[in-house]
C-alpha cells in the first residue's frame, strides 16, 4: 500500500511540475548556473533548449551527488544526460542554378516542424497544429516573425500552414493568455510585437474577413493582456504593459513578468548587469522588455551615450508597438461590426481614434519630421531616429504632410546602398546601423505606398531585393539580417553569430518580389 500511495505521489508531482511549464533554471537548480557561465556552449541558447535524457529530478541527483569529487567533468555530465541540439545533422545546401523561388519553396520543407515530436522533458511548449520556424539557433515558433513568414507562405499557396499557424497561436492566447516571444517555457513571461491581428489580414485574403469572428475571442485576450490594470491608473503611473499618459490617455509599453537574467542570455546578462549603476532587477527587467520589443538591442532603448547599461526600456512608450495596438482595437471593433454589434464595435472604433490621436501627440516630433518614441517617465520624445517610425504610415494614423516628411528622411537619412538602415546609429548593437531586417523594409515598402509615395516605395523594395539575391547568389543562403552600408561585409553585432534560413527573410522578399520583381518567379 505504501509503495503504491508512493507511486501515486510521484505521479501527481510530475503532473503539477509539466502544468507549471518549469524552465531549465527552474527544474535544474545549481546545474543550470553552472553550465551557463561556464564556457560548455558558446551560445547559452543551447542549454535551455537540450532535452534531458531522464527525469530532472534523477539528474539533480546524480549531479549533487558527483559535482564535487575529484575529477568531475562538467561537460560531460551535460552530454551524458542531455539531447544537445545543433549537433552533426544533414545540413541543406541549396542549388543556386534553380533560382529563388526553388530555394524559398524548399527551405519552407527544411523549416517545417511537426507538432507532435516535443519530447517528455523538453523546454519546448507543445502545440496542436505543425509550424514554421525561423531557422538557426531559432528551433521554436516566434510571435513577430512569423507574420512576416506568412507573407511569403500566402505567396507559395501555402495557406494550410498559415492556418495552423494562426491556430497555434490562438490556442496559446486561451492557454497562457497572451502570445509568448517563442514557443518554450523560458519565453513564458513576455510576448513580442502583437501582430496576431495583422495575421488575421492575411489569412482573411484566402477565407474572408469571417475570420475576426471566428477568433474573436482570442483578439480580446489578447488585449486583455496587453492591456491589464490600466483602468486604475493614474497619469503618470503604470502597470505591466499600460501608462497613463500626461494627458490622461493609456498607452503601451514593452515589458516583462520577470526581473531575472534570461537564461537564453543567462551570462551575457549576469555580466551586463555588472556595469549598470541601476538597481539590478531594474536592469534585467529592462533587458527583458527590449527583447519582448524584437529590437534586442538598439541605442533606440538607452540614453543620450548609447551603452547597454543604460537600457530604460521600461522608461518608453515604442510608437510601433502602439500602432500595433491601433490595428488590434480596429480588428476588434471590425468583429463585432461583422457580428452585428453595434455596441462592440463603437467602443472598440472609439478606443482605436483615441490611442490614434495619443500617437500623434506623444509621438510626432515636428522638429525631427519623424514619428519617435516617448519616455513617458521624463516627458519628452527620445533622441534616437529609428525605422519603428514608419509604422504610423503602414497603419494610416500619419497626415499626408508627416507621410511626406517621413518619406523625405527616409530618402535622405535611412536609404543606403543596400536598403534601409535600422537606426542611424553605429554602436555595435544588431539593430543599429549598419544593419538592416527584413521586417521593418517591409513595413516602410507598405507604409510608403498607403501614401503614394510609390517611387521611392520601389525603389527600396529592389535595393533591398537586390541585396537579398546578391547574398543568395555568393552564398545560397537568405539571411537573418544584412549589412546595407557595405554591401560587401557580412552583418554583426548582437549577442550570436549571424544566422540563416531564414523566415522572414523568405516571406519579406518572396511578397516583394510577386509585387516588383514576377520575372524572377
């Protein structure tokens, strides 16, 4: 009997350890640390996403057991007892003699991932439907990033797998309630830029607008989340996501549940924090927003001198991030349009106009020309120029003069050689200049031409074309990011070795090249 009451025990502990999504620092303590600020892996994503071989409590065991004898060899233990990926595998090589679009269509199947392969003990978060991931160390979905996935996806007729995509993250709002960054349990405590309505546009191109009812629900968690506590505030306080505005408006924020070091960065940030004259939670906290943003890191999240231990994340409201929020209110106020509300709709239209016209306030700058972020906690516009501008003109929110006047700069200052430039700025940091992302080259292409500002809409989307397709022609690869100063160097910065694959790179120009380049096709 006591055997079997034994058995039930651990039965029901196993349970309770899968239903709260323990992250590897969580389910191996001491282990965890040690392999992350030693020299094992280079990269501390590899850790967090090695599948252990046994239960976790079984290697703790062992490991408490044998860390201190003589001769204990670290390494070792971690390969004894743990699936390490990024190991010897087929790696694909791509013909370059069959162009682009065979490239693209392939590398679709090498991104492909079943839903059902998510082993017992692994950090990844199991999904209902199979997905796309962007490629490289990125071995999981990611929020952002797939929208722009799903841009090429819909050009290669692949709506099924847009479909279960969507479906994916529907089913992670009603889990968790919100989208995470990515889909493991060390990404549990942040999302990224929520773009779930945006996919929402692309899937209502195959199967009608019927689509913002089906998810509905969905659409208002997800806004629930994001919007959290902001009914009790005062101006000038926040909560989580929301701050109240100076004037009394409710705006957003990138932030995160955590204030520890992330363990996908576990020494990289350990040792950050060893340079900050901030409160050292503060600083993770901060760390941990800009990588809820997507823009980790940029001077656009730092003060005037541009150093990583500046970061005030927190401190900001992101004029992207807020326009994203504008197109989720409209989808909202659309569905209930859809459903016959009346009311759903005149309150959700209501909330879009007002934050419309908070972004205008907050975040054009008249004396730049340009739509800026806001440090809400010092009560001015940042100092820092960067492509989040463009997203008023995706989403229709700028005036046809401050269209006008983003465009000009972003002739003037953002265009280089081989595409537009994430910031002005050169700081060593990978969304700074000279590097340039395929998702924001979209966003500018798209903003530009809900202006009529095609010429110079074109005349981005083939430098940035052009760039693409030279790297693929030296190399057989679509990169993550590119260098478009010096067309000729390799892009860098950041905290890992450039990556390819890659997902929004695919989806971002297979959508440009259908719209200015079908020849190629």
């Amino acid at each position: 009997m006591k055997k079997l009451l034994l058995t039930l025990s651990l039965i029901i502990a196993f349970i309770i350890v899968r239903s709260q999504n323990l992250t590897p620092r969580q389910l191996f303590p001491g282990l965890f640390e040690s392999v992350q600020l030693s020299d094992i892996f280079p990269d501390n994503k590899t850790f967090v996403d090695a599948t252990p071989k046994r239960d976790p409590a079984v290697i703790m065991k062992d490991y408490l057991a044998q860390k201190n004898k003589p001769g204990f060899d670290l390494k070792q233990f971690v390969t004894d007892n743990f699936d390490i990926p990024g190991g010897p595998k087929t790696i694909f090589k791509s013909d370059i003699n069959t162009g682009i679009r065979k490239h693209i269509d392939t590398l679709w199947q090498v991104l492909y991932r079943r839903h059902d392969t998510v082993s017992k003990y692994s950090s990844l978060l199991p999904m209902p439907n199979d997905f796309i991931i962007p490629g490289g160390r990125f071995r999981e979905t990611y929020y952002w990033d797939s929208y722009f996935t799903m841009l090429g996806l819909q050009e290669s007729h692949q709506t099924k797998i847009i479909q279960n995509m969507i479906g994916n993250f529907a089913y992670m709002i009603d889990k968790y309630g919100f989208i995470p960054n990515g889909t493991r349990t060390y990404y549990l405590t942040r999302s990224q830029p929520p773009f779930f309505s945006m996919m929402l546009d692309v899937l209502a191109k195959d199967q009608g607008k019927q689509v913002l009812v089906k998810y509905q629900p969905e659409l208002l968690k997800e806004y629930a989340f994001w919007m959290k506590g902001s009914a009790k505030l005062k101006p000038g306080q926040a909560y989580r996501n929301s701050v109240r505005m100076p004037g009394g408006e409710i705006l957003n924020r990138y932030w995160d549940e955590s204030d520890k070091p992330r363990e996908e960065s576990f020494k990289k940030d350990v040792n950050a924090a060893k340079l900050t004259k901030q409160d050292t939670n503060a600083f993770y906290r901060n760390i941990r927003a800009a990588a809820e943003s997507g823009w980790d890191f940029s001077t656009r999240w730092m003060d005037t001198t541009g150093k990583l231990e500046t970061i005030q994340t927190t401190f900001i409201i992101p004029v992207d991030l807020n326009c994203l929020l504008y197109h989720l209110e409209l989808s909202i106020a659309s569905s209930y349009q859809l459903r016959g509300d009346a009311a759903g709709y005149n309150s959700y239209l209501t909330k879009a106009l007002l934050r419309k016209k908070a972004i205008l306030k907050y975040s054009w700058s008249e004396k730049n020309g340009w739509f800026m972020d806001y440090n809400w906690k010092e009560k001015h516009t940042t100092p820092v120029e960067t492509l989040a501008g463009v997203f008023p003109l995706e989403f229709n929110i700028a005036g046809v003069k401050q269209a006008e006047q983003v465009a000009s700069k972003l002739k003037s200052k953002f265009l280089k050689p081989g595409g537009l430039v994430t910031t002005i700025n050169r700081s060593g940091q990978q969304w700074d200049s000279p590097n340039a992302w395929a998702p924001l080259q979209y966003m500018a292409i798209d903003g530009l031409n809900n202006y009529h500002q095609t010429g110079l809409a074109q005349s981005i989307a083939i430098t940035w074309i052009q760039t693409n397709l030279q790297v693929f022609n030296e190399t057989g690869k679509l990169m993550e990011k590119y260098n478009v100063v010096d067309t000729n160097v390799k892009a860098g910065g950041g905290e890992y070795p450039l990556q390819d694959g890659f997902g929004w790179t695919n989806g971002v120009l297979l959508s440009l090249l259908d719209r200015y380049y079908p020849s190629q096709l």
